[in-house]
C-alpha cells in the first residue's frame, strides 16, 4: 500500500514538474499544409469527407471560415507564407516547375519564418513539399531548415521517390509518400521533445496522381489515368483525405504521448482551393485551383492548442498565409528578430483572446494569367485586363452577380487599390 501510495506522488511529481518545466519553455509550432484541399471537401465545411481528427482540432481549437492562401496555386502560397510577404516581392507568383525553371526559387538572401526560429535556438525541419525552387541553391537547409527530406517539385508519384532529397541528397525514400512524411515528423517530435522545435509538415496530398496505399507500381491497371478526376479517382481522393487526416492524428497523438500539447501550437491549411472533386452539391464557393475566385483561395484552417485557445471558437475575419510569419513568431516571443517589412498581421490576441482583427484591402495578383484580385471586406474585384468584376460576398458568395455598375465610388477605389498594388509590390521591393 505504502509502495503503490510512494510510486502514485512520484507520478504525480513528475506530471508537475513536467507542466512547469513546459510552461517555461518556448512554444513549439508544427505547420501542417495540405495539397489541393478545398473548403467543399470536409464535413466540417459541411462537404462530403469525414476527417475526424481534423474536426476534433476544430473543437479543441479555432475553426477559420475566411482564412486565404495567397495564391491559388502552389508555389507562390509556400513563399508568401514562408517569407510573410507578397509572393510577387519575392519573385514567385506563378507555378515553379522544377528544372525547367532554374533561376526560380526563394533567394537564401531573403529572410524566411523557419530562419528566424532557427536564429532563437529552435530545432527546424521540414517534411515533404518544398516547391520553392528545384535547384539546389534554392535548397531548403539553405532556407533555416536544420532537416529536410522530400521532394523539390509540384507532385510525386506516392510510391516512386528516386529524386526525393535528404537535405541536398539526392536519395530514395521508400514506402507512401503521407506516411513517410508523418513517420518522419513524429521522429522529429520525438527528437526533440525536450528542445523547443517549428515543424512544417507539408503533404503532398490530396494532390494528384490520385493513388492510395494500394496503387504500387506493380499493381496498378494498364491505361488508367492516375490524374483524371472520375468516379474511380474520386474514391481514391476520398481514400488520399481520410489518410491524411489519420496522419493528423499521430501528430497530435504523439504531442499527447510526450505530455507536449500544453505547449505546442498547431495550424493545418491548404495552399490552395479545390480541384473539382466533390460533387458539385457541396461546392460552395465558385472557382477552385487556378480561379481568383473564393474557391480558389478561399482554404480549411484549424489552429489547436488546448489551454491556449478556447475550444469550439470560430473566426470569420479575413486572414491570410502570410500573416502566420508575425503570428508565429509573436507567439513564439521571437518577433523582435522578424525583418521589419513584413506584409503580414499578426493575429495572435485574436486566436488566444478572441480579439477583433482589424480589416484591411488584400491581393491575389496572378500576373498575366489570372490578373489581379482584391478583397475589402465583403466586397470582392477581379481585374484582368479590361475586364472588371465586382461581388458583394454578404449577399453574393458564391460571386454570381457582377455590381460593378451599381457600386461606382467602390469600383472605382478599389480598381485605384489594385493598380498602386501592381506597381509598388514587385520583385525586389
């Protein structure tokens, strides 16, 4: 009795001594990005796939109902969000792709989110998609990434891994893409659970080819196209997204095991809108991937962080990726090492205390191809060329009915708005 009485307090000791010891510590981060996943997809936008272990963060957490991507393509999303500026500053505003582009990447001159937390004593790693740049200069471990394994490209067949890096290596990683990059990011976790650490766990799902576990090289059907979306791939899709979330879950079930969820703050977003595979009934945005519409930048985001943030909140303020970079590193008591041109907000009083978020004009500019987008709260102008389109998203959200004639004074501000953007946020400035 005595014994089981003596080994319960030293338990109990240790579970103290453990919180206090966290509760000094610096916050960790872990940055889950998803591929191609859209608001229509997950039940918990009310769309067609159960992710339950992302719904249980949005209990436990903040749910986002207006949280953007910069872009609504990939590349130029990862450098806004990585460097916390407009992706045109930095060079990026279309898709890299790989060796084709050489001289396109993240310059090592520019400062990066990951680089400041290195600069503060944080363990940095980075599991799964870059596409920042193919070559090797654009590397991440140039970028304040201590560990990095997986791919430099736009998408990767999810059994195949010949040109995957570890670090500047180029070195095969066998097994299925979600699972290597969720395997090597609890590894990470377990690491360092005693050193304060900013994880990014950047998925290549649920982008294309469209396989599951099952679809090995070996086994795979003659003259079925893996990137086609059908009914055969729209399971495969459904398969892709439910992995996904159980990838969460070891996450999170790992922050559970290591007594770190006190003091770990994680964030799951998508880099950009959906790609048509749910059936058109919960599509509740127009647009997708490659659209300046709400679809196509309009993205899931959940940010959890039991203790620290009220479980069950909603926000539906108008943030954006880059606005991660001075959230982060405020929360993290390192902004002082932020650079001071930063186009992001922080919004770290608004997720831990629910405080109002200021509004403020914000660009989708995807020059030439898709012009240039604009939101001021609800009201929402695409310019391309000649072509002006106005939306009142209150009464309008899925942007059916241009008012651009019914609302001059705001046409007008806002097309002025976009034309000083277009020309002060460029490369270099």
């Amino acid at each position: 009795m005595l014994r089981t009485l003596f080994y319960l307090l030293i338990s109990f000791w240790c579970a103290v001594v453990s919180r206090l010891t966290h509760a000094d510590s610096p916050p960790n981060i872990v940055v889950i990005l998803a591929d191609d996943l859209g608001c229509c997809d997950m039940t918990l936008y009310n769309g067609w796939v159960k992710t339950p272990r992302i719904e249980q963060m949005a209990e436990q957490g903040m749910l986002f109902t207006d949280f953007h991507a910069n872009s609504s393509v990939c590349s130029p999303t990862r450098a806004a969000f990585l460097t916390g500026r407009y992706q045109q500053r930095v060079g990026i505003v279309d898709v890299i792709v790989g060796s084709r582009e050489p001289q396109s990447g993240i310059s090592p001159s520019i400062p990066t989110l990951p680089q400041v937390f290195k600069d503060h004593g944080y363990a940095t790693a980075l599991f799964g998609k870059w596409h920042c740049g193919y070559q090797d200069q654009y590397n991440p471990v140039h970028h304040g990434f201590d560990e990095f394994v997986g791919f430099l490209n736009g998408a990767t067949d999810y059994h195949k891994h010949g040109a995957w890096r570890v670090g500047l290596e180029k070195k095969d990683a066998p097994g299925y893409s979600t699972h290597i990059i969720t395997d090597r990011s609890v590894d990470f976790i377990k690491r360092n659970k005693g050193n304060p650490f900013f994880l990014y766990v950047s998925h290549a799902a649920v982008h294309n080819p469209y396989q599951t576990v099952e679809d090995m090289p070996n086994n795979r059907v003659k003259g079925e196209n893996p990137n086609q979306i059908n009914d055969k791939n729209r399971d495969k899709y459904r398969w892709m997204l439910q992995d996904l979330d159980k990838s969460v879950g070891q996450i999170l079930d790992t922050l559970h095991e290591l007594d770190l969820v006190e003091n770990t703050l994680v964030v799951f977003f998508s880099d950009n809108g959906a790609v048509g595979m749910s059936p058109k009934k919960f599509r509740k945005f127009r647009g997708g991937k490659f659209s300046h519409y709400e679809g196509g930048h309009r993205v899931p985001t959940v940010a959890w962080w039991p203790g620290k943030i009220k479980a069950g909140v909603q926000s539906d303020k108008l943030i954006v990726g880059f606005d991660l970079f001075p959230t982060l590193t405020e929360i993290a008591g390192i902004s002082k090492g932020n650079p001071n041109n930063l186009d992001g907000v922080s919004f770290k009083t608004h997720l831990l205390e629910q405080k109002d978020f200021p509004d403020r004009d914000i660009f989708f500019g995807y020059e030439p191809k898709l012009g240039t987008a604009m939101r001021r709260g609800d009201w929402k102008m695409i310019v391309k060329e000649e072509n002006v389109q106005l939306f009142n998203l209150q009464r309008d959200p899925q942007e059916v009915t241009d008012v651009a004639d019914q609302h001059p004074e705001v046409t007008k501000s806002m097309k002025q708005a976009i034309e000083r953007f277009k020309t002060n946020v460029t490369a270099g400035s």
